[in-house]
C-alpha cells in the first residue's frame, strides 16, 4: 500500500529486484530522504534538521 500512497504524493521511487526505496522530502528543508517504506502521514526529518529539531520546532513555523 505504501508504493501507491508514495506514487500519489509524488514520491520518488527506486525500483530494485530485492526491496522498493523511498525518497520523501524533510518536514524542514526539503532534501530528500531515504526510506525502505513511506507512510503518508509521517513526517521525515534529514539528518541535519535532526540535529536542530527542537530549534526549528520551538520557531513556530512547522507546526
């Protein structure tokens, strides 16, 4: 089911013979980031951003 929700969204998609991969883009900045399974509503956050959640939450503006 997450192949057709990420094909809806936009999502890139790696096909491989073993296992698809997922490249949704980050809440914050946009990069994109690499997933074995998309969810819909989850929301991925970069490695950076990671490190700066808390500062980028706290600004109000990803509510």
């Amino acid at each position: 089911m997450s192949y057709y929700e990420a094909m809806e969204d936009g999502v890139r998609i790696e096909k491989s013979h073993r296992q698809n991969a997922y490249y949704p883009r980050c809440k914050f900045c946009g990069a994109e980031v690499f997933s074995y399974s998309y969810v819909r509503n989850y929301d991925y956050i970069c490695k950076d951003c990671k490190t700066h959640k808390k500062v980028l939450l706290s600004t109000g503006l990803f509510d």
